[in-house]
C-alpha cells in the first residue's frame, strides 16, 4: 500500500526513461485559479537556505470537485551552487487515472519576464522508486533540464494534474504542510468545494498565518497564507508520528466507521474463493487445527514472495486470492486477504484484514478519519478465546502462532468491525532479546588472543537476524564483526568459518564467530607516564555497547526522541589472563522510565574476569521535557564504561 506521509520537500529520484510518448499537454490555467502575485521583496538570506535555491511562491490550489490541482511554483536561484538543482523540472504523477497539464514557463531576470514555455521538451521516465523493495507503481515522471539558467534568476513554473484514483470513490482528503525545509516568501494554499459539501477541516498551529474561510456562488472557498515562513528545522530523532510543523488537513469523512464501511468495499470477494490447491500443496491431513494455523501463516509469508503491483487501483484494492496464489506473489494487502481467505476455510471465522500506518502508528487517530491514512495491511484473528496478530510479509518468522512477533502499530482498523474509533493492537508480550558473550583467551601479553562471540537471539531479534543472514553472506557478516574488533584490536585475523545454529521451532537464532587478536597490551615503560612504568596495560571498550549507549549533546527538545524499542540485551565479556589477578566486585544500576541499565563486573576464576551489561528499554521515544535528564544519565553510562586493566610484568 502507499506511503501517505507527506514529504516537506518535493525531491524526485530518477530512474532511466524508458517512455517516450506525451503524456502532457499545454493548455490555459484553469478559470477556476485565481492569480497569486510574486513577492516582490524577500528577506530570504542565501546563507540560510539549502541546495542554493528556494520558493519565492509555492501557490497550491485544489479544486476538490474536478480533482485537479494547480501548482504555481516560483523557484529564486539564490546562489551559484543552486543552478544545476534549480534548473531541473519534474512533475510526478500516474498516468492510470492522472493527466498533467503545463501553463507556462517563465524565467524573471533583472525584471523583465522571458517566456520559455515553448522551449519545454519534458521527457517521460519511469519513477520506479520502490523496485528494490519488491514494489511496482506506474508512476512517471515529466522532466526537463532548462537552458540558461542564472544566478538570481526567478523559474517560474505553473501545471495543473487532473484525476484521482478511483478507488477512493468520491471521498477526499488533504494533508499539507505549511512549512518546508527551505524559508518561504509566500506559501499561499486555496482550496475550493461545492457548497453541498460537509468536509471538516483544520489548520493546525495556524494562528500566526493569514487564514480565510469563505462562499461564493458555486464554492466554499479555504485560504491560507504564510508569508516569510521560516524553514521547518527538524531535530535528530524525531519520532515519525510526530508532527512539528505546520499543516492543514481536510477530509469527508466524518467517523472512522464510514472508512470501515469504504474498506469493506474494497476488501469484497465476488464469491469464496477456491483454495483447494494450497491445502494439497501444505496439509498431510494428520494435521490439528494449530497445525493447520501455522501451515497457511507460514504458506502466506513465506511461499508468497513480497511484490507489488500498486498501479492504478490496484495501490488499493487487493488481487483476488486465487491470482495470488497462482502468481505465487503479492504485497501486504493481497497477502493479508490471502491469508485471511485461508484462515475462514479451515474454520477460522473471526479472521480479518487490517489497515494501520507504520508511521503514524499510535497517533493515527490524532489526523482526521479517512480512506488515505494508512499505508501497510496485517491480519488479527480470534481463536480460543484469544486475539492474535500476523503480519504476512514478514518472511522467516520463528515459533507458532501463539508466539509470533508483532510490531505493535498502536491504533488498527480491523476491516469488518465497523466502530466510530480505532482498535488498540493488543499485542501480546512474546520474548524477544539478544544474549551475546565475547570470550578472550589470553595466553601471553605479546602473542594472539582468541576471540570466541557467541549471539544468541530470540524472539523477534530472532526474526530479524534470520533474514540478514540469508540475505548476506557468512563472509559478509564476519567481516562486519572483525570490523568492529577492530574498532579496539590493532589486528583481527579469523581463525574458524561461522558457525549458525537456526532453531526456528523455539525462533532461537545462535551464530558464533572465531577469531584472534593481537598488538593490544600497551607497555607502559614505554610511555611517559611514570604511573605505568612495569605494567601491561589494556584499555577495553564494550564497543558493541555503543550502539546503545552513545553519548549525544543534551540540549533541550521540542518534540520527543526517537528510541531504538525493543531492546532486551544481555551482553557479557569473560577474559581469561595469563596471570591471577585480584578484582573487587563491583555493580552499578540504572533505572527510569525509558530504560534500565546494569553493569556487574566480578571475578570468576583465579585468572579470569567477566563484566555483564543488561540493557532494557521500555518506551519508543524520550519526552521531550525528560530528555535532557535521560541523555544526561545515559551519557554518563557511556562515559564510565571503558575499563583500565593493569598486570605486573
């Protein structure tokens, strides 16, 4: 399914043209647009823009009757290093259902327009983006390269696309930011609708902009305007379901039932359809109901590769069943209805698609209810009393059923279940953690060491490691782990091949990995410091651990910090030296509402020391008004972990 999220620059990747034929035309601006005037003046400084180029006037207007909308962009090439981006035009849409229309082109120098609009000679390219993800959509992209463009120049630029997907009948809906990451002269948005129309709309964090609401004798008319807009700064790690900038959003719906009613629709089957061929191919006929749950769920994820074909309609609508079993593909929504085909013929009737966005995730329900929010599919089914939770394009899941890891998305629309609020993805806590143990075997402080990792993951650690290691070669990953040694050893050789071990019954995941160092013990007569005079001495870092705990600038916040959620390791580090030695036990522990943290370093031999770290976390994000006082205990964490070791010569 498509990604609504809008982007606050409009960036476009190119793939190779492969069309060739007009897909555009040149007509008039339409009667319904009425003229926005260029600024005239700018307190835009070229110091604070990116790429060398900024809107002098991005106009927007949307005719939600005639599904068109008119673009009217006036590009201030501020700078030299701006010309090359500034000078190439690309409009994308989707030929299935869109047709783009060019008004005109004019370049502004020195005050005096030059018309360059039959100069324009846009090629058609493919817009394939998303192929490596397994994702087909149809979109092209119209694109020129103009001639003689200049410092201070002003592009001035104007298109309307008209048409929509039709799969979303006559609904509507808009989502647009106010800001961009680039300042603004004026960023003007004029929306219009037929007067027998109920939408509801809002303008949020609007006050400061200029803001009309009005009717003439065809149109409700919405005008917004932002005049010398600031360009949007986003802060590291702002988590993706927040929204720290200026938006207006509209829609016609009114509940979340008329969404559930609309993806009822879409989500129909003509009749039952016929899957006898998928349970020759799967069932024995020995096999319980369980079995049989576990046989489909892994059928679906596994045996259906991931691909989509999200042109036209079908970037909504699902295939039918049987085309996707007998195409042995399909994406998150094809798969979802596959599998819930599946479920209902061997006896599962509560079983149902599910519409969620993985990026608004539990604030979903915070934009207004609407047919375009959502952007990945899944499936929950009830069985014994108990709601579980399958997503069917995650391939090479471990365990059952009962214990399948879920990716908790916060706020559901479970299609067939019509209510006027969202569903609460109740996931079940299932285990999910990482045990990694790094053994060094030190004979002599001149020779190699060995080095023996063992990672032992689970749950949905599991899950995740299963498909890196199929995607990427023993070599590949051996050479990242001796890369990250090497962050601390001088020299890494590898002594043995990797050894996996994949219990996908239990979803245990355990690799182990060889290796030998060296050059690491420092002679302290040979340094200044007259401390260190008769001591090997070795500085060790739990490098894996940076990762996790790094230290970061702890500044006040305006939006929460993004959090790496779940996390459940159990890191341990044992050395076995060449001399006894005497170590004091220490623990140190840390606890919050984000995470907790333990360190215990103990001695469990006459020669040997190991140091335990655990780490949890318990949110997805920092507030923004406790950030400063987590940073400040994680970076004192990741401060005091380094540890000194002294031996006698």
């Amino acid at each position: 399914m498509k990604n609504i999220y809008r982007l606050l620059v409009p960036i476009v990747l190119l793939l190779p043209q492969v069309h060739h034929a007009q897909n555009y035309s040149f007509e008039k601006v339409p009667e319904w647009v009425t003229n926005i005037d260029i600024p005239l003046e700018s307190s835009v400084s070229k110091y604070d823009i990116l790429s060398g180029y900024y809107f002098t006037l991005a106009d927007f207007q949307l005719n939600l009757d005639e599904e068109a909308i008119f673009k009217h962009e006036v590009i201030n090439v501020s700078s030299y290093s701006g010309i090359t981006n500034a000078s190439q035009l690309s409009v994308k849409y989707d030929t299935n259902y869109q047709k783009l229309k060019i008004h005109n082109l004019y370049i502004w120098r020195r005050g005096k327009k030059i018309d360059r609009t039959g100069d324009l000679s846009l090629e058609i390219i493919n817009n394939e983006q998303k192929l490596h993800q397994g994702i087909y959509t149809g979109q092209i992209v119209a694109y020129d390269i103009l001639n003689d463009i200049r410092k201070d120049d002003l592009i001035d630029f104007s298109y309307t696309i008209v048409g929509a997907n039709p799969i979303f009948d006559d609904e509507r809906y808009l989502f647009i930011p106010m800001e961009m990451m680039n300042p603004v002269d004026l960023y003007s948005v004029r929306v219009l609708y037929s007067k027998d129309k109920d939408y509801i709309y809002k303008c949020v964090d609007c006050d400061s902009l200029f803001f009309s609401s009005s009717v003439d004798d065809k149109y409700n008319i919405i005008e917004i305007r932002n005049r010398n807009a600031k360009a949007y700064e986003p802060e590291d790690l702002t988590p993706s379901w927040c929204i720290p900038y200026k938006y207006f959003t509209l829609s016609s719906f009114h509940s979340w039932t008329e969404v559930n009613y609309w993806a009822q629709r879409v989500f129909s089957l003509d009749m039952e359809p016929h899957l006898d061929s998928v349970f020759s191919e799967i069932f024995t006929g020995e096999e319980t109901t369980e079995d049989k749950i576990n046989k489909v769920i892994d059928y679906v994820q596994n045996d259906i590769r991931y691909m989509g074909i999200e042109s036209g309609i079908g970037s909504i609508k699902p295939f039918p069943p049987e085309q996707v079993v007998t195409q042995r593909f399909g994406d998150c929504k094809d798969k979802s209805l596959l599998l819930v085909s599946l479920l209902k013929q061997i006896g599962i009737e509560n079983a149902y698609p599910v519409l969620v966005n993985t990026i608004f995730q539990h604030e979903v329900d915070k934009l207004y209810p609407s047919n375009e929010v959502f952007n990945h599919c899944i499936v929950t089914f009830d069985y014994q009393d108990t709601t579980y939770w399958v997503d069917p394009s995650f391939p090479q899941q471990g365990g059952d059923f009962k214990n399948l890891y879920n990716i908790d998305y916060g706020k559901a629309l479970i299609i067939g279940l019509p209510q006027d609020t969202l569903d609460r993805m109740a996931v079940r806590d299932t285990r999910s953690g990482a045990t990694v143990t790094e053994e060094f075997t030190i004979n002599s402080f001149t020779g190699p060491t060995a080095v023996k990792i063992t990672s032992n993951r689970y749950g949905f650690e599991a899950d995740q490691r299963r498909i890196v290691m199929e995607y990427y070669s023993t070599k590949d990953i051996s050479d990242l782990v001796a890369k990250d040694l090497g962050l601390l050893f001088p020299v890494v050789t590898k002594t043995e091949e990797v050894e996996i071990a994949d219990d996908v019954g239990n979803n245990n995941f355990m690799v182990t990995y060889y290796y030998n160092v060296d050059d690491y013990w420092k002679d302290g007569d040979e340094g200044t410091n007259k401390a260190t005079k008769g001591f090997w001495i070795f500085k060790f870092e739990p490098v894996f651990l940076y990762q996790y705990m790094n230290v970061h600038a702890c500044e006040e916040r305006k939006v929460d910090c993004l959090l790496n959620h779940p996390v459940n390791l159990n890191y341990s580090v044992i050395f076995h030296f060449p001399n006894d030695l005497l170590v004091l036990d220490d623990i140190k522990s840390y606890d919050n509402d984000v995470f907790s943290f333990e360190e215990k370093i103990e001695q469990t031999g006459k020669n040997s020391l190991q140091i335990n770290y655990r780490y949890i976390t318990k949110n997805k994000a920092i507030k923004a008004e406790n950030y400063k006082n987590i940073c400040a205990e994680q970076n004192k964490i990741a401060k005091d972990l380094p540890v000194i070791i002294y031996f006698n010569k």
